[in-house]
C-alpha cells in the first residue's frame, strides 16, 4: 500500500517584513497564492526511513533526515509513538532553491500521506501545528488557494479569491540561501526605523475582485532588493519579461525565481516565449492559480 498527496508551488503577491525578532526570525505580512506546478510525495512502508527524488534538479534535494518530507514523517510518528519506516519519493516539479516553497510543499505532503498511511486521525488543526514547526511555508503548502501569513508567515488566515490568475515563472541559474536574503535584509535597514508589516488593502480588494491589472499596481516584495543585492543577473530577467508585456514583474519570495504576472493565458504564453529567447534564465514555466493545497491523489 501506499499513498500519494501532490502539493501546489506558492508565489508571494505581498511579503512585507519586519524588523528582526530577539529570536532571529522577521514578523511578516505574507500573502500567499499557491499556484498550479506540483510535486506528488508517496509514502510505501518500508524496513527504514529513506527518501529518494526524481525530477528536475533532483540530484539538489538533500536525502537525509534534513529533508523536509523526512523531517514530517519524523515528527508525526515521533508525536504518535510510531516507527517512521516509509519510503519517501517525492517526484519533483516546482523548482528547488527557487524561493516558490517546493521544500515545504514536500514537507506538508509528506506529512498528509504519513497521516493517510498510518492512519493517526489528526486534525486539521494537530496538522497545521506540526507544519508550523517545520517551518514558516509549509502551514500554506497544506492549506492551498490564497491566504495571508502574519508572525513568521505561519500563521494563516484565508483569503477571498475573484478569478485565475496567470503567471510566468523564470528560472535563475543559480540558486538562493533564504536566510542570506534575510541577512542582506537587515544589513541594508540598518539604521532605519522598518514599519510593522501589514497586508495591503488594495491587494486584498484586487485579489478578492479578480482583477489583474489591481493586483499588478499592489504586488510588493520586501525581500526584492536584497535578493538584487545578492543576484545582480535577476535585474536583466525582470526588464525583459516587463518589455514582453508582463502587467507586474516581481521576484518570487526570497528568490531567485522572478515572477511575472499577466492579463491572461494568452499573454502568458507571449512572455514566456519572449523569456526564453531572452538569454536571461535558465527555464521558464506557466502557471494559473490560486489551486488547492496538498491532495490525496
């Protein structure tokens, strides 16, 4: 027997951070939409714990128990007095170290299919919680659709949404360490006073309408400049899918995925193509969203 949960990417339409907390992390306001590219974790018992990943960029997801899934499994089964002995594939599709959540979509599908798998009947609620341990993302890789994060991102409420959105992604060349994003942050606020995060209402409104274009003139990452600071190259992605006709043009959370938003499908497809010719990204990808989070297949 086994069992199979496919879990969406995220992009962050808003991620407005705070000041450093004693504890090291940022207080965010993080509003999340998740977005149709998947990985699909299943769980098959098994004589030991032991990942395996197949994919794009597979031979970059660590294998260990430093693994996201790995780290789920051991959590569930050490709360329910279980011996975590699965085997975890996780066939991947959202892109690594791409700041689009693919560590913690694998975590929280990971820990839907160990909750299948062994029937421990945990709530809703006893889910959520062990996801926040994992880490600030995963809560939204489980729950899906669009939501708003506050405290580290963790804490979600959920979000009205009015339509599709559509959107492509870019693929850097290189990949991003989100907590030297989140150093880079700080070094470039030193000296001045950072605002407490708060959702933007006219994002909200936009998001709740459907509307595109009002969504375009909100969408804001705080994480931006640093990422720039850290990633000069991504400069040259976001002017050309902004010359292609993107309505907005952001990097994906930490980075170093650029996101472009678009009037619809159609478009879509003219500023990926233009993307990829553009000599500025590795891969580019499509995508609509909000979708549902992670699912039992």
């Amino acid at each position: 027997m086994s069992v199979t949960v496919r879990v969406p990417a995220k992009v962050n339409v808003q991620l407005a951070v705070g000041a450093a907390r004693p504890d090291g992390f940022h207080d965010l306001a993080n509003v999340f939409l998740a977005v149709g590219l998947y990985d699909e974790v299943t769980v098959t018992p098994a004589d030991e714990l032991r990942v395996t990943c197949a994919g794009p960029d597979a031979a970059q997801v660590p294998l260990d128990r430093t693994n996201l899934a790995a780290r789920a499994a051991l959590a569930l089964a050490a709360r329910r007095g279980i011996e975590p002995n699965v085997h975890l594939h996780i066939d991947k599709d959202i892109p690594v170290a791409g700041g689009m959540a693919g560590g913690s979509a694998d975590g929280a599908g990971a820990l839907l299919a160990c909750d299948r798998l062994w029937g421990t009947g945990a709530s809703r609620a006893e889910l959520l919680a062990i996801c926040a341990e994992l880490g600030s993302d995963v809560p939204f890789s489980l729950v899906g659709g669009a939501a708003l994060g506050v405290g580290r991102g963790e804490l979600l409420t959920g979000l009205d949404v009015g339509g599709t959105f559509h959107w492509v992604f870019a693929m850097a060349e290189r990949g991003l360490s989100t907590p030297a994003v989140f150093r880079e942050f700080d070094r470039l606020a030193e000296g001045r006073r950072i605002p407490e995060p708060v959702a933007s209402q006219d994002l909200l409104d936009a998001l709740a309408k459907g509307d595109a274009d009002a969504l375009a003139a909100a969408v804001t990452n705080d994480l931006q400049p640093p990422a720039l600071s850290l990633f000069p190259e991504l400069a040259a992605t976001l002017a050309a899918g902004r010359a292609a006709g993107a309505l907005a043009c952001l990097v994906s959370g930490s980075g170093p995925t650029t996101a472009f938003l678009t009037r619809d499908a159609a478009t879509a497809e003219k500023v990926a193509g233009a993307l990829s010719a553009s000599g500025t990204c590795r891969t580019v990808r499509t995508a609509a969203g909000p979708v549902a989070g992670a699912t039992v297949l």
